[in-house]
C-alpha cells in the first residue's frame, strides 16, 4: 500500500510531550504534575528518546537533571503552549513508500471546547526549529490522535461518538470520514464503536480511553464489572460490538478486558475519566496509567498478557486524570525515521 499507519508497537525513535506551565490549566498543581512528568520522561528516556515543549528550556532541564534524567535522551523545544494534550495536537506519522511523513491535522480544543491556537501550531514550529527529518505537510481536516487506532496493516479503530460528531467536521457523513481516513492514512477498512464513554471525558470519546488494538489480532478494553455503576450499559455493550468485530480474515478478535477501577472524583465531586486503555507502548516496554487501585495489579497484568516481550511499567496517574486525560494523552509517539 501507498501509505500506512503505523502500529504504536512497531519501531520508534522518540515521543513527544509537552511541559505543563503556569498558564496551563495545571497552574494550581504545577508542583504536582511536574512530579509526574519528571517521572515520566525519566522512565521514556531509558527506552527512547523523549521530545519536550516547553515554555522555559533551562528551568526545565534543572528539574530534569536533579530526578536524574540523561538530558542526552532528551531534546528541549522552546514552544507557546496552551496546555500538554500532545496525543491530540501533535503529528500523526505515516509511512508513505516505507518512509516517514508527518501529517499536522486541525487541532480546535475536542470540537472548539477550549482555546487551542497555540497548541494547533505546535508541530509546524517543531518542524521550523528542524525538529524532524520528515517531511510535514498540513491536514484541513479536524482529527486528533488519541481518536483512532491502528494496527499497522489497514484496520483502524474509532468512536462514532468522537469523528461523527457535529463539532469536528460537521459537512461530512461517515462515508466522507472513511474516505478521508483511506486517503491520509492508506486504511483499507474502518471499525466503528458505537457505544462506550467516560464521565469527565472532555474527548467525546477518543479510542484510546476505550478499546486499544494490540499484536496478533488482540484488542484490550476497558470493561465495567459493576451493575450499579453509570458506565455500566454502554460499556457492556461496546463489549457486545467488539465480540461482533472480525478481522481482515473473519475471525473474532481476542479481546482482553481491563478491570474497573473505583470512581475518582475532583473537588467538586465531578467524576474523572480513570481508564486503564489509556497506556502508552514504546520501544521494549508498556507503560500503564495506575490510579492506586485494588485493581492496578490486574490491569498491568491484562496489558502483559497483550505484549508478552515487553517490560509493563506503572505509572500514578492520579494527578493526571484531575484535568481529564491520562497517560497515553500527554504524548505522541514518533516512529523510526522521524527525527533528525
């Protein structure tokens, strides 16, 4: 095929992340969630390199460099950021003829909910300041990463909920969305969830809250084992459509199910979109949101069983999901070839 979309399991050379700010909404927990991308980047740049955006390169770097990072596995960018959602605003790669091409959709904020004009320009600066040796070409068409998954050979995943919703491309139907999706992304078929949500979910249900694809035909998801809880009909039946999903052979999906964990809530009692599907797989390892949860054991576990030859790594998530997204939120793969 001309292009295709990479499987996040094939070969990468970094990732991407941007660094929270006093003018980000982290500006109450900035301390916190500084702690939290400290622990991040240390454990990235022992597999891979790791990509910032930062407002301030030296402050940033002094906190690196006292966690003990190896601020040779990891490349400072000096950006305007709005916030660090880098899963949604940054590139998405192709692999156009087997080599790497960036595409820079619109980035409006999950449908205009809040202001992204600085976090839309994002990967066109990094490629001005010579950030990758790829080319990057710009996408009319709104589409943030986190709401489609790919297994690398033509099939990818999404949400109904997400890429038919009137806040992203409201002139075009599902058979506009597909034939957009075979253009960019080479996709040869689309699967389409029509069930399942988060309560706090600010994404209108991106994929990778939900339902991940993984290796050898497998998908991992997100299921609800409590009847008295509020996910607990359409998370069932997402479970129902993803039995109902074959693949390019007509065979059933294996499908491994994540535990439930216990609700999390704000100071206002809101609940948080606390999801375990929302991991992050890199060069040898898996690194799966925890949310100090009974049921944190069982879900590295479940993500072990999907790739058997990785290290699978928890990470404390908890500050994360206080502004709505987890782990695989903050950041962007990049595959082997993109940087300089």
């Amino acid at each position: 095929m001309k292009r295709r979309l990479p499987a996040e399991w094939e070969e990468q050379d970094g990732v991407l992340l941007a660094w929270p700010h006093e003018q980000t909404d982290w500006s109450q927990i900035l301390a916190e969630v500084e702690t939290v991308y400290c622990n991040i980047v240390l454990t990235l740049s022992q597999f891979e390199y790791v990509v910032l955006v930062v407002a301030d390169v030296e402050k940033v770097a002094t906190k690196l460099r006292t966690v003990g990072v190896d601020l040779d596995r990891v490349r400072l960018y000096q950006v305007p950021t709005n916030d660090t959602w880098a899963r949604d605003f940054g590139p998405i790669t192709v692999m156009e003829h087997g080599h790497p091409h960036l595409l820079d959709f619109r980035f409006t904020g999950w449908g205009g909910k809040f202001d992204a004009r600085l976090d839309n320009a994002i990967s066109a600066e990094l490629a001005h300041q010579g950030t990758f040796s790829a080319p990057v070409t710009p996408i009319d068409l709104v589409l943030e990463g986190g709401a489609i998954e790919s297994d690398g050979a033509g099939t990818l995943l999404t949400t109904a909920e997400c890429l038919q919703n009137p806040n992203r491309n409201p002139a075009l139907d599902r058979p506009a969305v597909e034939a957009g999706l075979q253009r960019h992304f080479g996709a040869q078929r689309v699967l389409w969830l029509e069930h399942g949500y988060l309560a706090g979910d600010d994404t209108d249900s991106h994929i990778d809250t939900l339902a991940r694809l993984a290796p050898k035909d497998t998908i991992v998801f997100q299921a609800c084992s409590d009847p008295d809880d509020e996910h607990f009909s359409a998370l069932q039946a997402m479970t129902a459509e993803l039995r109902a999903l074959r693949t390019v052979t007509g065979r059933p999906y294996r499908l491994l199910a994540l535990p439930w964990p216990r609700a999390c809530y704000d100071e206002h009692r809101d609940r948080l979109p606390a999801t375990y599907a929302n991991f992050l797989v890199v060069n040898g390892a898996v690194l799966v949101p925890t949310y100090d949860d009974p049921a944190d054991t069982a879900a590295i576990a479940v993500v072990g069983e999907a790739f058997p030859d990785r290290k699978i790594i928890g990470i404390d998530c908890r500050t994360l999901i206080r502004q709505h997204g987890s782990l695989h939120c903050i950041t962007m793969q990049l595959p082997r070839g993109v940087l300089r």
